[in-house]
C-alpha cells in the first residue's frame, strides 16, 4: 500500500534485518532520558518531535515498516526510563543538599537560560532543515 510513497534514495536498498529501528529507540530514547532529567514542557515537545521525525524519515525512505519505528521508540523509552531510574538512585545517594528552586532553574536543578540555549540550537536546526527542503523540492521539480 505505500510502495509508492517511499522515497528510495540513490536506489540504495539496506539489510534485510531491520526489526528493531535502532534510529527510532536511540533518539526515543535519549527523548525520555532528558524529559525526565529536566521536566520542562517546551524543551520535552522540542525532543519528542526531534525523535518523531528522525524515526519518520527511516518510513520516509523506505529503510523501516511503521512497526519497526514503534517498537524501536517503545524500546528506546523503556531504557531511557531505566537509565534515568539509575541516575536517579545515584545523585540521590551520592549528592546532598537542597534543590534550588526558583525562576531560573527547571524543578529538577538546571539553568533555564541553558535548557533556552538548546532550545533554540534545536529551532534552528529545524528551520534549516525545513529551509533545505523546500529548496531541494523546488529545485527538484523545476
């Protein structure tokens, strides 16, 4: 059903083993790792569509089915869960002293001018990548 929709480029075909989506469960993965670490909305929305269109343009170009991509983020979530469950356990046990909780930390103890920092490095790398796009589309079909 979407063999015609799949963009094969330079008419590469990959391996045949392709279950799990590695793509999808690093960048899902590293997803929830920092969502949890650093709890603020606008950054966590900024990751989760970072990983939705990495593991979308492994569909995109014909590299992964749809499956492979969700089992890979669930995968990928799953770990970053874990990892974090660890870190956790680790600065709880090895570090002491109060939070600080104001304006300019997250709830977790980072700097929000840092959290805005990657922030917008991340904007702008989609608006680069969106730039890129509608340049090479319309040079494509010119």
């Amino acid at each position: 059903m979407i063999l015609d929709q799949i963009d094969i480029v330079n008419g590469s075909r990959y391996g045949s083993y392709g279950f799990i989506s590695s793509h999808a469960a690093n960048c899902f993965g590293l997803f929830m790792f920092l969502s949890l670490l650093i709890r603020q909305r606008a950054f966590n929305l900024t990751l989760f569509v970072w990983a939705a269109i990495d593991s979308f343009s492994r569909v995109y170009l014909g590299v992964h089915y749809p499956g492979d991509i969700l089992c890979g983020a669930i995968f990928g979530m799953v770990v970053g869960a874990v990892v974090y469950l660890f870190y956790f356990i680790l600065t709880r046990r090895f570090q002491s002293g109060p939070g600080k909780i104001t304006n300019f930390y997250t709830s977790t103890g980072y700097l929000m001018e840092d959290v805005q920092l990657v922030l917008v490095v991340f904007y702008l790398t989609y608006a680069f990548i969106a730039l890129y796009s509608f340049v090479y589309i319309n040079n494509k079909f010119l």
